[in-house]
C-alpha cells in the first residue's frame, strides 16, 4: 500500500518521472533502430543467402532473426507497456493529485484548518487559532461572511451580541467547511495512492516473470527451438490470462498498448480460442470484444441448457417430498432463471441470424456492442448502443438499487431513449451511450441502499472501465459518467477513491455520492451536474448515509431542472417520462458537449 | 411486486390513440413536408421509484429529416400551430422552452392529453414529434398490431423503424403503400 503522504505529493518532481518515461521511449526506439541492423545489415547482409548457403547458414539467420524478435517484443512489452507507459501514466496522475492539492492546501491555511491524522485518513481540522476566535467572539472575517454576520470590531455592541447568538452557526460553518476540505484532500490523496499503487503492481509483476530467450546454437539447438516456438505463442496465451485474470498489474492503456502490439494472427487466435479472456477486459478495443462476448453468451447459454437438462434428469430419481429434491429443484430454477436472462440479453442485441442488432433510433442507427456480462450475483450487463471507440460523445449509464439482467431489458430502454436524444439534439457528432451494470447492485432500499458497500465494491471496475474507454477511444471524445438512484453514489465512490476518466459527471436523483464537495470527485466542477425533482423523496435521505445533497448549492457543481410527474406518486425514477422532457434535454446537451 | 395503478391502456391498445394522436398533429400542419422516419421505442415504467416489470411506456418518434428540421416553418410555426391547436383541444401544455445555443435555438413544447397520452414537439438538432403513453401494461410483441405510419413515412420501409415488434416482416398491405413514395432502392426494380 502506497505510504505517500500529502506533503510528499506536493513536493513531488512529476516532471522527472515523465522524462524518465519519455527517456525509456526514447531508449527503446535508439534500442529498435538496432534489431534493424541486424536484419538489415546481417540476416539480409554480410549473413544473407547470397553469400551463405547451408542448413547451419539458415539456422543462424533463423536464430538471430527470432533474438531480435524477442528483443522487440521485450521492448514494447517491458520497456515500452510496462515500464515507460507506467511512468508517464502516473506522473499524468500524480501531477492531475499534485495541482488539486496547490489548490486545496492553501484554501486549508488561509482558513486557519489543521491537517491532522495518518496518511490514510487525512484529517481537516479547525486550528487552535479558529477555535479561540470564535469562542472569544472574534471570528474571522471570511467566516462572517458566510454565515451573514457583521465582524465586531472589538467593542461589546450589536454585532458581537449577533456573534454571541450566532456562534452554534459559526461553528457549523466552519466545521462544514473544514469537512468539505476533508473530503477534497482524503479523495486527492485516495486517488494519488491508487495511482502509486497501480504503479508499483504493474513493475512488480515485471520482475516476477522475466522473458525466455531463444535456444543458444549447439548440438541441442534442433530440440530446444521449437519447444522454444511454442512458448512464445504460449507466452501471449498467458499474458492474456493474466490480464484477464486482473494479476498481471497492467492498466486499460497498458492492455491497449498489448493487445495493439500483438499480430492480427495472435489477436484473432485469442478471439476465437480464448474469447473469455478478451471479452471482459479493459483496454481491448470494443469490436473484439463484442465478438468474444457473443461467442462466450452462445456457449454459456449452451452450456446452461446441458446442465439443465443433467439436472432435470437428475431431479426425475428423487423423492418429491425430500431435502435432496427440493435443493436440486431450486438449483435447477436457479440455473433456469439465468438462462432466461442471457437469452433476453442476447434477443435483444442479436438479430435471428446470428448478427449484432441494430437499436432502433434515428438515422444512423447504431449496432449494439456486448462488452460485458455475467450470471454472477444478480447478474451483470454492458451494452453500449454505437462505438465507443469512434464516437465523439460517450454516454455511460449507470443504473441503482434493484437494477439486474433480469431487469436489463429496461436499461437498455433507458440507454436507447439517451441515445436517442443524444443524435436528435446533435445530429453532425457521432454518439454512443452505454448501460453498465458492472457490478452487484442493492436489491432493497433499506437497508442494502443505505449501504457504502455495493458502491465501494464497483469502484475499481468502474475506474477500469473508464480508463478502458479513454484508452480504446478517440482523444477528445467528450466521456459522460451519468448515475441514477445509487448509481450515483457507485459514480461518486469510483470518482473520489479510484478516479474516473470522464469529462462530465451527471447525477439524476442521487442520495449522495460519498462527498459533500463536487470538488473532491477530480472532475472540472462546472462539469458535475446533479438533478432531482420536487416530489423525490431521495431527498429525504440524510447527509450521514452517502454524504450531501449533490443538488444543494454548498456541493458545488450544477444543478439542473427536472420536472415532476403526478403529485401523488413517487417521483424518483420519471426522469426519462414524458414529464420531464426538460431534464431529458439537458441531459443530451450536457452528453453532447452542448453545455 | 407493488404495482402501478391499474393503466388505460394495454401497451398493445396504445398505439393506435397515439398514433392517432401523431396523425392529427400532422393534419393541422401546413405545408406539410413530409417525416423522414418514424421509431417506435419503449422506456422502462416505474413505480415507488422502481422499474416494474409487466409494464412499459411506449414512445413513438416521428423526425423530420434534417434539412426540414432547419426551416422556420418546421422550427417555429408548426410549434406555433401545435400549441394553439393542443391548447383548442383541451390538452394541458406542460411545457413550452426556448433555449439559445451558439449556433441555433431549440424549442420544446409539451402538451398532455386527458387520457395520459402526451405530446412533445422538440426542435433540437432534428425536429420531432414524439408521443408518449405514460406506463401502460406491457404486452407481448405477438399481440402488438401494426400501423401505418402518418405524415408520408413509407410503411415497412427502412425509415420505419418497427422493425422489432414484427421480426417475421411488416404485415403486407396494399392499403398502406404510399403509391407516390420512393422506394429505398431501386435495386430490384431496374
């Protein structure tokens, strides 16, 4: 776990751990311009066959041919993807930390805060000093400011009596505040960890499987080459299952960086004998992985209709009456039930023959991308309508509390109605949308919503899939994160803990989202946006369960208009009714880029 | 499962009020030039704050193509039209926006019918009609009849996009062809 402290962060040289990235780049093409020569100048030189022609000849040309081979692939897998890419990516990180704490610590000391606590829990406390002025009525001039009060000037008259009334509100204030700066440091310092952590994983895991080298020429060379051959492809095979398995310690962009490096062979080879390794992952563009995906969803539906017929064969030998049957009976329905729902989810996306559908929506309609899924908990699904990868504008959805595959029909109804609105606010830029259900959602409002857990457990998944976006996708394509419900407070989480990559954060009808302060969720506070209408009773939800009212003008950020439905029905998921075409507005502007 | 409160229509009855509802719209419009697309699409319904299953809202988008969706007969005066015509009938105008934007000004109005169906004519990028049925009880795709589009979208073309509701084709019709309309392509025919 990473030991930085604040103070470590802000002393920080980012600039020489990006030159000391940009130098292993550097290294590496001085290093590449090599193995050329030895192509060039040997294999096809002075060693060509114009001058050597033998079986040891070919063998020599073959053995150093497949030296420089593997000093490439070690070039752009450890000294390019993991070594370079590593620094440079956390010195974007640590910089993205080092200037929101230029920016936070000396709001701190001009308000007379302490930071206080370990590394890990920061701590943002009123000083002595603040403590004294306003016990002894003398509270600073900022703070008077905002409560309203007049300063005294020392003199017991009408303003110092005000204070003296005041003083519960002044202390409020100035521990609100304080708490807000908390939050903002706590997240900066959450996410600096993360990323020197991610840092630290992705070299050790370097050290840990250093690369084979070709057979040495000699009497056993003929034995060894082609084992050695045939531990190259292996070598891939593994790299993808660590990668998949998430312990090879590689980043969406380090993935990207892998899978770009590998040959249009290995790439399809991966596809269509291990598609459960690339489907899932971050960092593989979206095509290939919606093609292992489907293939994958056939087999598991496949697989599923074997063990259901097994069991219900099974079932058919057992008393009716007994433990045994009614265990099988429910593990059969169980098993039933998640066949149901990957063949919904497949229907949907999936014409009669076998091709990806297209959503409908206005010209040019756009075909449905799997790039995730599972039977796991209440199950999973991530679907984007349109790509991602070549969009100008990516939407991601991330629904609350009850949200399931059962349930992901409605979802996607949601995410087409956003893309829907997204093309018809803004016909000339190309729009993807996406719905994730990435993680286990809370099944119940109370208590399972009141929980941190489910949020905190989507976190990394959440910031991966992000990264994954921004690292397959176009560079300025404009990335909306949009939450609704508790999908708010999934984003929030990611937001403050992991860090997102995302332009815009949007929460509709959010109970909070683990902050009191927009400021703490690394995004531009004029792209935070929150909306909830008058007759929400999310509302109702007290700050202590997921932190302040994302709406409320103290969180910072925007807050846009939704309008209400009936005034004798619960108003909390009508946002996409035909009551709030308002909200449904804006929210494709902001998602557009049109704000 | 809570449910919502017993709807008007079944999801299957909806269509035809509310295609109705889009073909008297367009009625009222002059110089009429014609959708490019009609959508039929559905957004999930909910109640206590919570999808239920069971039961859907249905929503149908007529666009007008994107040169038309320019014009200020389609921008201003059709909205202009629209609201006199709705406010005549009854209906309850929920909204009616103007929002500037650097390179154009989008406009929004809102009208609700008496039995719940509403009304949205949005010019945005593109200029729609849309209607929408409020939660209706959701019905199987098999129960679902075919409509005609209105407003000069080719039934069954590629612009009408219904297409999921009927995955054994559109029902053939003769009635319901457009004589003057231009197929999608000539390509059998020449």
């Amino acid at each position: 776990m990473s030991e930085m402290t604040w103070e470590h962060l802000r002393d920080l040289d980012c600039g020489a751990v990006r030159t000391l990235g940009d130098t292993w780049k550097t290294y590496i093409d001085q290093q590449l311009a090599h193995t050329e020569r030895l192509r060039t100048d040997v294999i096809e030189g002075h060693l060509g066959t114009e001058h050597y022609e033998s079986d040891t000849a070919t063998q020599v040309r073959d053995q150093i041919g497949m030296t420089a081979d593997r000093y490439e692939d070690d070039l752009s897998d450890y000294a390019s993807t993991r070594i370079a890419t590593t620094l440079l990516e956390a010195a974007d990180a640590f910089e993205k930390e080092q200037n929101e704490l230029k920016e936070l610590v000396p709001l701190i000391e001009q308000h007379d805060f302490d930071i206080e606590g370990p590394h890990s829990e920061y701590d943002v406390n009123l000083s002595g000093g603040l403590h004294r002025a306003i016990l002894t009525l003398n509270p600073p001039q900022w703070l008077c400011d905002m409560c309203g009060v007049k300063k005294p000037d020392g003199f017991w008259d009408i303003d110092t009596l005000k204070v003296l009334f005041d003083s519960v509100d002044l202390y409020g204030t100035a521990i609100g505040l304080a708490g807000q700066y908390q939050d903002w440091l706590r997240a900066v310092m959450s996410r600096a960890h993360d990323a020197d952590d991610e840092a630290a994983a992705a070299l050790a895991e370097m050290h840990e499987n250093p690369a084979e080298l070709p057979p040495h020429l000699g009497a056993t060379y003929d034995d060894l080459v082609d084992d050695y051959k045939e531990g190259v492809t292996e070598e891939v095979a593994d790299e993808a299952e660590a990668i998949a398995d998430g312990t090879s310690g590689l980043s969406p962009e380090q993935v990207n960086q892998w899978w770009e490096g590998l040959s249009e062979t290995e790439r399809r080879a991966l596809i269509d004998e291990h598609p459960e390794w690339v489907g899932p992952v971050d960092g593989i563009p979206t095509e290939a992985r919606d093609t292992a995906n489907r293939t994958v969803l056939d087999r598991d539906i496949d697989a599923l209709d074997t063990r259901i017929a097994a069991e219900e064969q099974a079932l058919q030998g057992l008393d009716p009456e007994s433990d045994e049957y009614q265990n099988a009976k429910e593990a059969l329905d169980g098993l039933k039930g998640d066949r149901n729902d990957l063949a919904g989810l497949q229907d949907r996306i999936t014409n009669d023959d076998g091709t990806p559908r297209l959503a409908e929506g206005p010209e040019p309609q756009q075909p449905y991308y799997l790039l995730g899924f599972g039977t796991q908990d209440n199950g999973r699904a991530i679907v984007s309508i349109g790509n991602p990868d070549t969009a100008d504008n990516v939407n991601t959805l991330v629904p609350g509390t009850t949200a399931n595959l059962s349930g992901a029909g409605g979802l996607l109804h949601r995410a087409e109605t956003m893309q829907s609105d997204a093309q018809l606010s803004s016909p000339h830029t190309s729009n993807a949308t996406i719905a994730w259900l990435g993680y286990d959602a809370p099944d119940t409002i109370v208590p399972e919503a009141m929980q941190e857990r489910w949020a905190d457990g989507a976190s990394e998944d959440l910031e991966n899939f992000t990264e994954g976006l921004s690292a397959t996708g176009r560079e300025d394509t404009n990335h909306t994160l949009t939450g609704h419900s508790y999908g708010t407070t999934v984003i929030g989480h990611a937001a403050t803990k992991e860090g997102v990559d995302a332009d815009n954060l949007v929460f509709v009808a959010s109970p909070g989202v683990g902050t009191d302060t927009a400021s703490a969720l690394g995004v531009d506070e004029d792209n935070v946006w929150a909306t909830r209408n008058s007759l929400d009773p999310i509302h109702l939800t007290p700050d202590f369960l997921h932190g302040a009212d994302p709406t409320g003008d103290d969180f910072g950020g925007n807050a846009y208009h939704s309008d209400t439905g009936a005034w004798n029905a619960n108003n909390h998921s009508t946002y996409w009714d035909d009551t709030n075409m308002a909200g449904r507005e804006t929210l494709a502007d902001i998602a557009t880029g049109q704000r | 499962m809570d449910n919502p409160p017993e709807p008007q229509y079944t999801q299957a009855e909806a269509y035809a009020p509310m295609e109705a509802a889009a073909a008297d719209a367009v009625a009222v419009l002059p110089d009429f030039p014609g959708f490019k697309e009609r959508i039929w699409g559905e957004l999930p319904a909910t109640h206590n704050g919570i999808d239920v299953q069971g039961f859907t809202i249905v929503e149908i988008t007529y666009v007008f193509s994107l040169p038309d969706s320019g014009t200020p007969l389609v921008r201003e005066t059709y909205l202009d039209v629209l609201r006199e015509h709705w406010t005549a009938l009854g209906y309850r105008i929920t909204r009616d926006a103007v929002k500037e934007k650097p390179d154009r000004v989008d406009r929004s109005l809102v009208a609700i019918r008496p039995d719940g169906i509403a009304l949205w004519y949005w010019a945005a990028g593109y200029t729609v009609l849309r209607v929408q049925s409020g939660p209706v009880t959701a019905s199987d795709h098999d129960a679902i009849e075919y409509l005609p589009p209105t407003g000069g979208v080719r039934p069954g073309g590629r612009y009408d996009k219904v297409g999921k509701y009927f995955p054994e084709g559109i029902p053939a019709d003769p009635d319901v062809v457009d004589p003057f309309d231009s197929p999608d392509s000539y390509e059998d025919s020449l």
